[in-house]
C-alpha cells in the first residue's frame, strides 16, 4: 500500500466540470517603448480597413496602464530588497558604486539635460561668454523658486548619469555627502532634505533603530549657502560651484553607496545610529537641495600621516585659512573637527633646505610648505561671518547660527569634538578663554538654560556677537588631533618587533613637534592655568609661527595664497609689518620680546 501525504482535495461537481472547460489564452502586455507605438488609431474611424472599437481602445488604454503599474511595483520591491537582505552587487574599492548603463530606450521628449560634472552653471554668478552660459541656455525644465532665485529641478540619473562613480563620504550636520567622478573630474554634492514625502521606514528599519533626519526650509540652509559665496576666493575654503533641487527616485548606485558608507561606520562605531533615511524610500515627490562643490579631498580623520612635515603644513595650513577668514568676513567656524577639515596631495613634497652658513649644518626654520599638502575647511553650518561688501559706516549684516536652540550640542559625550562645543558656550558664559583643569563650564549639567546670562555683561548670551577665540579653540582640536593621530592611528608593520621600532620612530618624531610647539601649545591649550596668556583669534596664532621662523611673510602672498592675485596678503599685519608691535627689535630686552610674542587674553568685537 503506498502512503498519501496531505490532504484530499474537495471539489464540487460544477468546479470539476468548470475545470475541463478550454481556457481562453491570456493577453501579453505589449513592451514597446512609445505610446505611438503601443495603440495606434486611424484618424479616419471606421473605414473598411481598420474598423475601430471602442471597447478595443478602452482595453488597450486598461493593459498600458497595468504594465507600467506591474514594472514600477517590480523596481520598487528590488530595490527595497536590495536595501535590507542583499549587499551590493557592483561596487569598487572605498565604497564607490558605478552607474550601469540600462537597456537603451528612445524618450519622448527628454526634459533635462544631465549636468556634466565638475563644470556646471552658477545661477547666482554665471561666467559670461563660458561653457556654463551655454549649458545653462540650452536647460528647458522646470525650476524651483527657492528664495529670491529659480533653481532648476533635475533627477538623480541627470546628477549621476550612467557611467559616473558616486561614493558617499560624510554625514555633516544636516546634509549628506556624496563624491561623482566623471572623465571630466570630480565634484562634492551636499545633499539637504527639502519638506517633502518618503516612504515610511518599514520594520527592519525601525528595529534597526533608524533616526530620520528632519527636512529642513529654505531660510535654515541660505545662510551657509551666503558664507560658501563670501569665502569662495580664500584659499583653504572649499569652491562654490552651483545649486540645484533635485526631485524623485533613487538610482541603485546611490543605494549601494549609502550602504556601504553605513557598514564602514557601523565597524568603527557599533553604536552609531542611521540618522538618514535610505535612498530606497525617496518617493517621486521627494525633494532635496544640491550644493555642488569643488573636489576638497579626503577628510582629515581617513587620511593616513605619513610624515611630520604633513602635521606641520594640516596645522598652519588651518590656522592660516582662518586668520584670512577672520580678517575678511569676522569668521568663525564653531565646528571644525576632523570631518570638517579635508586633505588634499596638491603637488609632490620637498625636503627641507640645507643652512650652510655656520659650522654645523642646519636646517631652515621654516616647517611650512614642505609636505604638498592642501587643506580645504568644509561644512559652515554652525559658522558665524559678516557681509564684507558693507560700507565701513554700516553695521554689517551678519550670518550666525543660534545654538542656544538646541541645547543638546552642548551636553552631548559622544565624541571628542563635545567638549569644545561646552568650552566655547563657557567661554560666552564667563568671559575666561582659561578655565584650569577645573573649569566647571565642561560639566554637561550646566547647560541647560537657554541665553544664560554672560557674567561679564549679565546680559544673554549672544552667537551673533564675534568671538574670534572660538576659532582658537578648535585649532586647539586640530593641534591635539594631529599629535594623537600621528601616532595612534598608523599603519605599522604586521611584525610585532617591526611594529614597536616603526612606532618607536613615529613617537620620536612627533615627540620632537610637540617640544617645537611647547610654547605655541601653552597659549593655546584651553585648559592651561588662567595665568598663561591665551590666544585671542587665528590671526595671533599665524603671527606667533612667523615670528617663530616656521612661516616666512612672502609664503602668505605667494602661489595664489594672497588672494586676489595682488600681491598683497589678505593678513593685514603681514603687509604693515611688525613694527609696528615694538620696532625692528634692536635694543630689546629678553622679556619685552617676549611679551611682544605673548598673545592677548581675550579680544571680541561685537557687531
């Protein structure tokens, strides 16, 4: 006896005989690509040769309708399949993610013309009589009014046209930011969210404890875009290019990228959250403003030091790029941490000269220029300027943002950088740029009052006000990242002897800038006893390394470093002299120079 698994089936008579009934063949959807192509009705109805009815045509209208339906319903559970199960499956190294071309198909009528990158029109400041004018001429889409401009409105396949790379490389404080790389060369897009619809997050997303980043309106994001314009011409700030809206649904290679970005941070943080809703969520009514920018580099917390000349020129590079910043447009970043700063190999390095003049050997004192390094300073969205263009008889508008809005910035712990957001609120607290090991300002439970009374004044606390100290702070940051960084995040030899003599090396070297910059230190760390003078702004740290020798005066006016190609540094004490700060220095005693290199303890300037 064999042995049935399952249950019988129960059938009626009348479903047993419906069975048997010969089944009409079933209408394949037709795949051509036009409409024209799809119904094609005689403008002369009801001839003899081509009878048409109504019925006929309202079915034909039903199965166009129900194909595009089935494809769409197809891509959208692909890619949403591809977000959660499957890793990506056309990926290069350093998570880039290549543009397949699809299976060609002839539009209609293409609306936009995909924007060829790094050149592209500048609507607020187009170049006259240049390619982009062209470009710009031959744009026939829509346009979205986004203040007193119209921008126009693309799609992700016109940013990212097939065959272009596109790599996610950061997350800035409300933006995300994405590398394409053509034939052409190299742009960064910033990616902000405009209010606008996404998918909701589906389950695995919400166990995966995904925080969306809010869209944020047009007023919150003018003000950086005005900061990017009033600092496209200093050297070390990144080029402004153009922006664009761009509306609708993600290609695969965005999905691929933002994934991979996020298992790179989960392996360096198993606690760092998701904040940015993934590209397989964007709806066709999703907006998002585009900043493209100038190719900066690589961020400074991924870039592999290799060499302590490559420390010196980070540092000077930084300080010197704000000091201009300064002077230009009362700058401050307020932000400027190690994924804010990106490094750049501009041109090959050279070795320090040779001083033959004496005994002994020696080298130049100069520490800057060596490395062929470039710095670029990213991200100005919690950054502080004055309109330059203002006569010296108007009070300046001025561009800052209010951080007493959102109070968790100053009582966060999660990274390094935190502790300089409180020290800078501290500093507008208690008029001290010292607080000694002790300062009860770092504590996080002290910042729970928003516009807490300045001591100094007894009047709120103001960010609109400039307080150039803030931009000492973070070059404070910059200075201790560097020093650890050297050391503790190097490449060594998979030898444990070869590793201790290669990090032996790399101690001794970094060992020796620190006793180089000991004194430059003492003024500058934050929390040096209240009796060391501190530095002021930017500009007295620049100061200090060119009295020092480690700056010469004609590197801040050469090879485009002075700005508008006039010979002139945009550092006004550089082109008056030091004179005027104590004479040519004959007859000086040993203390006097030494006060006269002696930084100021506090210098604001209210606007």
């Amino acid at each position: 006896m064999v042995r049935k698994y399952g249950k019988p089936v129960k059938k009626t008579t009348a479903e047993l005989l419906f069975a048997e009934l010969p089944k009409s063949p079933l209408k394949k959807p037709e795949t051509v690509a036009t409409t024209t192509e799809r119904i094609k009705i005689s403008t002369k109805a009801g001839t003899k040769e081509n009878p048409i009815c109504v019925d006929e045509i309202e079915q034909r209208l039903k199965d166009i309708v129900i194909a595009d339906s089935e494809a769409e319903t197809e891509s959208e559970k692909e890619v949403e399949k591809e977000d959660v199960d499957s890793p990506p499956s056309s990926l290069r190294k350093g998570g880039e993610a290549i543009i397949t071309p699809p299976t060609p198909i002839e539009p209609e009528s293409p609306k936009t013309k995909p924007i060829s990158h790094p050149v592209s029109p500048l609507p607020s400041t187009p170049n006259k009589g240049g390619p982009r004018d062209e470009l710009e001429e031959d744009y026939q889409g829509d346009e979205y009014s986004y203040g007193d401009e119209s921008l126009r409105i693309l799609t992700w396949d016109d940013v990212c046209p097939p065959g272009d790379t596109i790599q996610k490389i950061a997350e800035a404080s409300y933006a995300e930011v994405y590398r394409i790389t053509n034939d052409r060369g190299t742009s960064i897009i910033k990616v902000i969210r405009l209010p606008s619809p996404i998918k909701p997050q589906t389950k695995a997303q919400q166990k995966s404890g995904l925080v969306d980043e809010e869209p944020h309106p047009e007023e919150s994001l003018t003000g950086e875009l005005q900061i990017s314009e009033w600092l496209a011409d200093v050297p070390g700030f990144v080029i402004y290019k153009e922006r664009y809206v761009v509306q609708g649904k993600a290609p695969k290679a965005l999905l691929e990228t933002h994934q991979l970005f996020h298992r790179r941070m989960k392996r360096q943080d198993p606690d760092r959250l998701q904040f940015y809703p993934s590209p397989s969520r964007y709806l066709d009514e999703t907006k998002f403003l585009v900043v493209e920018l100038g190719d900066a580099g690589t961020a400074l917390e991924d870039f592999a030091l290799d060499d302590v000349d490559q420390v010196w020129d980070i540092f000077l590079h930084t300080a010197i790029a704000l000091a201009r910043a300064e002077e230009l447009v009362q700058f401050e970043h307020r932000d400027l941490h190690e994924g804010n700063l990106c490094i750049r190999k501009a041109r090959p390095p050279k070795p320090r000269p040779i001083l033959n003049n004496s005994e002994t050997p020696q080298q130049d004192h100069c520490r800057f220029g060596y490395s062929g390094l470039e710095i670029t300073i990213l991200d100005y969205g919690l950054s502080r300027a004055s309109d330059p263009y203002t006569d010296e008889q108007t009070e300046p508008p001025t561009i800052f943002a209010d951080l007493e809005t959102d109070l968790a910035l100053f009582t966060s712990t999660h990274a390094a950088q935190c502790t300089i957001y409180r020290q800078m609120r501290s500093y507008l607290l208690s008029g001290q740029s010292r607080g000694g090991r002790k300062d009860p300002f770092l504590n996080p439970a002290l910042h729970q009052t928003p516009y807490d009374l300045d001591m100094t004044t007894l009047k709120p606390i103001s960010w609109k006000n400039h307080h150039p100290y803030t931009n000492v702070l973070w070059l404070s940051y910059i200075y201790t990242f560097l020093t650890e960084h050297f050391v503790n995040y190097a490449v060594y030899p998979s030898g444990k002897v070869a590793a201790l003599a290669a990090r032996k090396e790399r101690e001794e070297m970094i060992g020796g800038f620190k006793r180089e910059t000991r004194e430059m230190w003492m003024h500058l760390d934050p929390m040096a006893p209240r009796k060391i003078l501190a530095f002021g702004c930017a500009v007295d740290v620049v100061r200090f390394a060119v009295e020092a020798g480690w700056v010469r005066q004609e590197q801040l006016v050469e090879d485009g470093l002075g700005g508008e190609g006039e010979g002139r540094s945009m550092l006004s004490f550089v082109d008056d002299g030091f004179e005027r700060e104590g004479g040519d220095g004959e007859g000086e005693e040993e203390g006097e120079a030494q006060l006269r290199r002696s930084p100021r303890r506090k210098t604001t300037v209210s606007s």
